[in-house]
C-alpha cells in the first residue's frame, strides 16, 4: 500500500522524544520542526506503519475516559 503524510503535535518534551526514538527504531520516515511551545511531526508511513504509530501513542498519550 502506499505511504501517506500523517501529522501530529506535542507540547511534551519526553512525548517527542520517546516517538522520535520510536519511529528511528521502527525505521518510519519522520519530519521534526518546532511549532511554538512545542513540536510538529510529519510522519510518512503506510496504513500498517500508521496503525503501529496510534496503537504507539494510544498507550503513551493522555486519553479521555467516558463516564
């Protein structure tokens, strides 16, 4: 399947270190800049890459829980 541009946005310094380490070692082609405060990814993976990367953040991000 063919690579598509994904983006995402932290304020937190461990968070963009920890992904960046993640996609080096998963060999994901990744994009780095400042945006503010905080940091800006531009990540290109296929779905199955993009799937890893959310199933990466759900268990390393904030969620909301419904009541």
């Amino acid at each position: 399947m063919e690579a598509r541009y994904y983006s995402f946005n932290t304020m937190f310094r461990s968070l963009k270190d920890e992904l960046r380490s993640f996609l080096k070692e998963a060999k994901i082609y990744y994009e780095l800049s400042g945006r503010y405060a905080g940091w800006h990814f531009e990540i290109l993976a296929t779905p199955q890459e993009a799937d890893a990367i959310n199933e990466w953040l759900d268990r390393n991000t904030f969620t909301e829980e419904k009541a």
